[in-house]
C-alpha cells in the first residue's frame, strides 16, 4: 500500500482496479492546511490522462503487475501474436495496445510483456525497441 506522501514519477498504483503510471507530480503545501500531491496520470490499459490532486492521508494500491520474456511471432490483421520462451504458452495484443511499438518490431523479436493481475497482457518493452526509437528520432 502506498501513501500519498509516495508518490513520484514513474510510479504505478491500482485505482478503482486499473493501473496507472505517474507521469507528473508536484507537491505544494500551502500556509496552512495539509501537504497536496498534484499528480497527472495515465491508465496502463486505455492510456487516457487525468490530473488528480491528493492529500497526505490518501491511500493507492500497489497494482498485480508482472514482466514476462516472449517472442514476438507475427501479426494477422489487428492482432499481434506473441509465445511465452519458458512455456510455450501464446498471447495476442491489439493495434491499440501497442501503439509505436508495432513500428520497431521484428520477427522473432524477445520484449517484456507487462502483465495486469497476472493473465491480462497490457504492454511491451525492450531495450531493442528503445534504441530503434531513438535511431529513428535522431536519423529522422
């Protein structure tokens, strides 16, 4: 469980049941009164933002999130397949889910897929998707 007062960027807490990464934080506390902790946030799962203000005495769940080594596969339409390299076991993310990522992947590509309460696949990453990133945003 985590406090108000743990707040950062880059943290991910569980509201009402989905995830959400802190992308902006800032901390005021005025003359008198108690502390606020103004935070932007993004859902892991739909990637919409909110800014939200909270107070010292303010509780956050830590959300049911899990890495896994796979092996990106292929795509048919929409869906993009991806196999468990300890258990075989095969998965699908969605255009949605993966947003820019679809762009820097490569066939039997191994990312980290983040899972949400242990069987629901909600991202991916990659040192090798960051490097391609950053290659196509310093080269054009």
């Amino acid at each position: 469980m985590y406090s108000a007062s743990d707040l950062r960027k880059g943290l991910k807490v569980q509201i009402d049941g989905d995830p959400y990464i802190i992308i902006d934080f800032e901390f005021s506390k005025p003359g008198k009164g108690q502390a606020l902790y103004r935070t932007k946030m993004r859902s892991m799962i739909s990637g919409n933002q909110f800014t939200q203000t909270y107070r010292s005495h303010d509780k956050f769940e830590k959300p049911d999130l899990e890495e896994r080594t796979m092996q990106y596969l292929y795509s048919q339409d929409d869906e993009f397949h991806f196999m468990d390299t300890s258990s075989y076991e095969q998965i699908f993310l969605t255009r949605e889910q993966l947003g820019d990522n679809i762009n820097f992947l490569k066939d039997n590509m191994e990312v980290q897929v983040l899972f949400f309460g242990g069987d629901r696949p909600i991202d991916i990453s990659s040192p090798f998707l960051l490097i391609w990133k950053l290659l196509v945003l310093i080269l054009g």
